[in-house]
C-alpha cells in the first residue's frame, strides 16, 4: 500500500459519507422549494383577502352613495349648488305634467298636455267651402277674414293660417303660402293640429319649399333639426321621432347631424319612470334599479309621492368619481345587473384572483367583482433574498447532516403552524367579514345622522343585533370546537328518541331552505333509543343538513333517513350536490380543511362542521360513514349504539 492510499478513504465510506450528506441536502432543498411554493399560496392568499375587502369597501361605497342619491330625490332636486352631468337629469311626474331639472334636459317627454282648439263657427264655414264646396279662392278669404280677427283665440286663429296655406298652396301660389306659414311661426300660439304651431308651420315651409325644388330647403332643414335636437319644443316621441325624420329626409346623408345617443336614452327612461309611476300607484317608499336604453346603462333611484313621483336618472358619468378612487387603488372593477349585462368596466380587463359580491347579498343592483389592475404591484413575500437564503440552506445542508436534519424537522413545524394559521385565519375572516362590513355600513349612517325615521332607526338597531348576534354564535362556535379539541367538552348523556330529534331539527331547519318542502324525513324506526347529549346531536346533524343545502343547488331536495336495528341507530343525511372526490373523503373530516371545488366555489364556512361533527360522534361512542362521488351527491351517516334497557 502506498502512502498515498493512507489517506485515500475507503469507497464504502465516501458512499457512506456522500449518502449521509446527500439525502438531508435533498431533503432541506425540497423542504425549501415546499416553502417558497408555502409562501406563495400565502401571497395567493393574501392577495384574495386583499380583494375581498376591497369588495366591502366598494359595496359600502356605493352603497352610501345610492343613499345620497335618495336624499337628493326626497328633497326636490331644484337645488342651484347640486351638479347634474349631461347624462343625468332629475325627474317630477305627476298626472298632469313632467318636470325635468336642469330644464330642457329631455329631448321629449313621456306625455304632453293636448291642446283643443275651440269650435269656431266662421272657421267651420272656411272649412265647408275648402274641402265640401272645393272653392278655393271663396275659402282662402274666409280663412283670411279668420286669422286677421284679432278676437278670436289664437288658437282658432293659427288653425286658420293653415287653412289659407293650404288654400294657396293648391291654387299654386306657393309664395304667399310660404310668407302665411312664416306669419304662423312668429305667431304667439301654443299649439295647433296637436303639435307646437311654430313647429308644424316651419315643417310646412320646408315641405313646400321641397315641392318647389327651392335651394333654401337644406338651409331651412338643418335649422329645424338643430331646434329639435336643442330642445326647443316640448313633445312626446312620437312628434319627435315624426318631425326628426322629416328633417333628415330633406338633407343628404353627410349633412343630417346625428342626436347625442345619451339624450336620447334619458327621454326613453322617463317614459319608463312615468310607468313605473302608474305601476306603484302612490305607494309609500322608493327604491333603485338599472335600466339599459339606446345600449346605455342607466341608474335609477325614485321615490313616491301621493301626486306623483321623484326620480333621478344618471348615465355613466355616476361612476366617475369612485372610478377615479379604484384606479388609485389598482384595482379594476366590472359591475353587471340582474340580467347579467355589463353596467360598468370591462370584463377583459379582470384578471384573477377575483373577489365578488353578488347583488343577492349586498342589496345593490349590481353584482361587483374586483380583480388587481396590475398583480405586480401586490407586495409578494417571494422577494429575491428569501430565495436566496433557501439556496444557502440548501447548501449548507449538504455538508452539516445533523444540522440539516434539525433544521428540516424545524422547517416542519413552522410549515405546519403556517398552514394551521392561514386555512384558519382564511376561514374565519370570510366567516366574519360579512356582518362586520353591514354592521360598518350601519353604524357610519347612524353617526353621520343619514337616517330620516325613528323606524328606520329602530329596523337597522334590529339588524346590528342580529349581525352581532352571528358574530357571537360564531365565537362560540370556535370555543365549542376547542372545548372539543382539548377533551373537555362536557356532555349530558341520557335516553333520547331519536326520532323526535330528528323531527324537531328538521322542522328549524326549514326555515333556512325557503321552501318546507324541500327537505324529507324518512324513518324506518319510529321508536329508537340511545344515550347521547340532545344539545350535540342536533348540533351534529344541523351541521350536516347545513353542509348539504350550502353545496347543493337551491332546487335539490334533502333527505334524512333513519333505520336501526337491535344493535345500532343510523341516522343519514343525503343531498344531490357535486359529489366529493374520493382523495378527499378522509381529509374533509380534518379541521379547516375545505375541498378544491369549495374552494373554487367560494362557499363561506370555517372548515369545522364535519371535524366538529366527528368529535360530537365518537363521544357517543359511534362512527361517521361517507358515501360519495362526483356527480352523484353524498351520504353522511352517523352510526349510534342503541341504548340499553331503553323503552321502544
């Protein structure tokens, strides 16, 4: 042997030596990928909690917005400090009349009082002689001696004019007509022939003018429709819509100006408030919706009146202001109606994860999602130094076996503690953050005063109580479960008929279903026995009824069957919901956890019912059975010891 083989180690031992260095490196290198992936659902997390409050500050925004926009309807809207955008207007309807502020702001109106022109015996006469005699020149003077009796009412006398234009259009002599309807459109008259007199005798001129091929036609239209689309008279759509086309017709394509297609979408919806107005029929109270019209989104905000009704009709431009403050925020936020039709953003633009809101649960028109605008700028825990001090662990690992596997033992633990916090923490939070964001929303209009009645008052103190009241039952809930967890849930065990717990906690339940008959009992045993706690059996099996309505759809029946025989009581809970994968059957039993498709469904829960449900089972010394698979809803049973010596 040479010497240089006196310090060559033996090949077993380098093996030895490069196995014992390896694995642990191996180990603490995938323990630290573990960890990076850790920290990134944490950032995933993070990030959607993040969201989520976001969504209850908007609600609440918006929310408190729609608030003062009601107060704004109650006191009439005629105040000079309020700005109202041009695709907003606020609206007072009653039988007689509608009112737009700021004036003029309805290209038409949904109804316009008639003016009758009075019978008039000389103008009856003109009449006769015009179109039963057929004697023009006899009718053009009567109609003549008409219109220049400065006594009769102006209405007789325009009505008058258009007879003599008439008269002398067909005699063909268009030039005094034209100078009689310019005579009419200066006259001092409201209406005549159902319509404003300076509109129909400026439309008069224009078809004359068409008739006559003059130059001065095109002139005459563009003014005419300039004048409508400016508001200038008061009409229904009809006349609108008539007089409109009239005037387009007369000009070419690049000339007739299109009408602003906000405008037009506030005259329809004023149409639609006056028949929301004969719908509610002076019913106390108001409320608020969407409408779409011309492709717009419009918000609707009313209250009744015992003559009428208040309303206030706003376009786009109602968002801007909270627009503003979500950009700032980097957040990107889409809301849509009960039809499912985009009232605001871009869905596009939503990029996941996304936390919604449904109008279900908030009281607003809209459903809200919210979504970053631009996920880089979310602060990530995934920074280039912790990465690069798992690479020096990794490192360092290969060479201190000892250290590297206290360290992963380590590393272990703190995983495990993380888990525990964030699937606990997450759950509770979405537990919680509802009722705190009502009770929020109703103590802020509380204190800024924004309630009018003493019954409004007295309404939100009953729903504070009640959140607060969940609130609490919350809290219990979780120190139920330690109690439970620790061993030192105490239980008062006596003979139970099951039957009748069942019974009795079916019939509470219902009233969380909407609908008594949704839910079935099916009982095999009408008269069973066992020894248990009465409080943590129904706790037990309410949990399980609520699990199966939660992941159920709304229109699937429930079941719970019971059956025994000498040996044991089964009590089973059967729903159609989606089914549970079986890689999860065992681990949905563990506290906090929730399965993927609950997880993608964004069902609220803790994670503690069946945990809790399993602690509540092997007190009573029984067990808890799964039958379940996609597709095809899920079965839990609870397997109970009969009690002995019981009566049957």
């Amino acid at each position: 042997m040479s010497p240089r083989d006196w310090f060559r180690p033996p090949r077993h031992l380098l093996a030895l030596f490069v196995a014992a260095t390896a694995f642990p490196a191996l180990a603490l290198g995938g323990l630290a990928w573990v960890s990076i992936g850790q920290d990134a659902a944490l950032d995933r997390q993070r990030h959607q909690d993040m969201l989520d409050a976001a969504a209850g500050r908007i609600v609440s925004d918006l929310k408190r917005q729609l608030d003062d926009a009601a107060r704004q309807v109650v006191s009439p809207g005629h105040d000079s400090s309020l700005t109202w955008p041009e695709d907003s207007v606020f609206l007072t309807i009653t039988n007689d009349r509608t009112a737009d502020h700021p004036a003029g702001r309805l290209l038409y109106y949904p109804r316009v009082p008639a003016v009758h022109t009075p019978r008039d015996a000389a103008l009856d006469a003109a009449a006769a002689l015009e179109f039963k005699d057929r004697n023009l020149s006899a009718a053009a003077a009567a109609f003549r001696g008409v219109a220049a009796d400065p006594r009769r009412a102006a209405a007789v006398r325009a009505a008058a004019m258009i007879g003599l234009a008439r008269c002398l259009r067909m005699s063909g002599r268009q030039q005094e007509a034209l100078g009689v309807y310019s005579q009419l459109a200066g006259l001092d008259t409201p209406t005549v022939e159902g319509a404003p007199a300076e509109l129909v005798a400026r439309h008069a001129r224009c078809t004359l003018l068409a008739e006559m091929t003059s130059p001065d036609l095109q002139t005459e239209a563009v003014i005419l429709l300039r004048d409508l689309q400016a508001r200038r008279w008061a009409v229904d759509r009809a006349t609108f819509d008539f007089y409109a086309g009239q005037a387009r017709a007369w000009l070419p394509s690049e000339t007739a100006s299109n009408t602003n297609g906000a405008q037009l979408a506030l005259a329809d919806a004023a149409a639609d408030v006056d028949t929301l107005r004969r719908q509610q029929n002076g019913l106390p109270g108001g409320g608020s919706t969407m409408l779409w019209r011309r492709g717009r989104p419009l918000v609707l905000v009313w209250r009744n009146a015992p003559n009428g009704m208040t309303a206030l009709v706003a376009g786009p431009s109602w968002f801007k202001r909270q627009a503003a403050g979500w950009a700032a925020d980097n957040l990107t936020v889409t809301l849509t109606g009960a039809d499912a039709r985009l009232a605001f953003g871009s869905p596009d633009r939503l990029v996941k994860p996304v936390a919604m809101q449904a109008m279900t649960d908030t009281g607003l028109p809209w459903t809200v999602r919210v979504s970053s605008a631009d996920p880089a700028k979310f602060p990530s825990l995934l920074t280039r130094s912790r990465r690069t001090v798992f690479g020096g662990l990794a490192v360092v690992g290969m060479m201190i076996v000892v250290g590297g596997f206290l360290v992963a033992r380590a590393l272990g633990r703190e995983l495990a503690v993380a888990r525990l916090q964030s699937d606990f923490v997450a759950a509770v939070s979405h537990e919680f953050r509802s009722p705190l964001t009502s009770m929020k929303h109703l103590i802020e209009m509380l204190d800024e005063g924004a309630v009018p009645s003493e019954d409004r008052r007295r309404q939100y103190y009953r729903v504070l109580h009640g959140e607060a009241e969940r609130l609490h039952q919350l809290v219990e809930d979780l120190l139920d479960f330690g109690r439970m967890e620790a061993g030192k849930a105490e239980y008062r065990f006596e003979p139970l008929d099951v039957h009748g717990l069942i019974r009795d906690v079916a019939a509470g339940f219902e009233g969380q279903l909407g609908s008594s008959d949704r839910l079935t009992v099916r009982a095999d045993a009408l008269a069973v026995y066992v020894n248990a706690d009465r409080e943590a059996l129904s706790r037990a099996l309410r949990n399980l009824l609520d699990n199966a309505a939660k992941y159920s759809p709304p229109t699937e029946p429930l079941e719970v069957i019971l059956d025994a025989d000498a040996a044991s009581v089964r009590i089973s809970v059967r729903d159609r919901g989606p089914g549970i994968p079986r890689d999860e059957q065992t681990a949905i039993f563990t506290k906090f956890y929730r399965g993927a498709g609950v997880r993608r469904s964004n069902a609220k829960g803790t994670g503690l019912g069946l945990a809790a449900v399993q602690y509540i089972v092997r007190a009573h010394h029984g067990e808890i059975a799964l039958d379940s698979a996609p597709g095809r809803g899920s079965t839990f049973t609870l397997v109970l010891p009969v009690a002995k010596g019981a009566q049957s």
